[in-house]
C-alpha cells in the first residue's frame, strides 16, 4: 500500500465523463480513499509515475490513449497492481480475462459491491496475486 503521504489507500480513477470522475471520486473520498483522478489513459499515466497508486480504476473508451493501451503500460510498470477495469461494453468480459484484468464491473457500477471488491484486492496476499498472475489462480473476477 502507497504510505509516502497519508495511511489512506491511494487510487487512480481515470474515466472521460466527468460526472463519473466527480461521483465516483467523491463517494471513494468518503469511504476514506485517496484519489487521483485523470480524464484520459495519458494523464492516467503519468499520475501514476508520479505518484503510484493502490488499486486503479480504468474506464475503457477513453480519449488520447485509450483503457486497454493504459491498462497494458500499468501492467509493465506494475505487474502485482490491482485493475479494476469498468465499462459499459457488455462484452469487454472476455478481453479482460485474456488482458489479465483483477476485475471487471460493467457500468452503472454497483458502489457496495465495487468498494468491497476494492478493499479485497488491497487486503490481498503478494502471494495471492502472484498466483493469480501466473495463471495458478482466477485471474479476472466479473463484479455484477
């Protein structure tokens, strides 16, 4: 867990739609999460060299770099870190699962069931998600 500025754990939010960012970022604030926040998979990027988060939360259709070419330069700067891809492609399910995606919550999103799943991923074993890595394990958990 990142503890360079505060005990809260850190996320990256990166969605396009504003309404989301804003949303989502506030009810994650109040459930005492630290967020970041970015418009595109760019600034996405470079919010995450500057300052790693946790867990990320990656919207797919993004504009300027889109989720999925995040999503892979995430993974090679941080294989162990938590993805939580959200979307409103009904049949993104399967590219996550091959991507190697921690998890996939179709939009809307479900907030109970989205922050427990967070808090899971962040209480994980190192051990846990490397299995999970090295095909030992599900990959990829399908959030209703």
């Amino acid at each position: 867990m990142n503890t360079e500025n505060s005990s809260q754990p850190k996320v990256l939010l990166a969605d396009d739609d504003r309404s989301v960012l804003d949303a989502l970022g506030a009810v994650l604030e109040s459930e005492g999460f630290d967020v970041d926040r970015a418009a595109d998979g760019h600034a996405a990027l470079e919010k995450f060299r500057e300052n790693r988060a946790d867990i990320v939360l990656l919207d797919l259709n993004m504009p300027v770099r889109g989720g999925w070419d995040t999503f892979e330069r995430l993974m090679a700067i941080d294989p162990l870190l938590p993805i939580i891809i959200i979307t409103a492609r009904p049949d993104a399910y399967r590219v996550a699962v091959t991507a190697g995606a921690t998890a996939l919550m179709q939009k809307p999103l479900h907030i109970p069931q989205l922050l427990e799943a967070m808090r899971e991923m962040l209480a994980e074993p190192v051990e846990q998600r490397l299995g999970r890595i090295t095909h030992q394990e599900p990959k990829t958990r399908c959030l209703a």
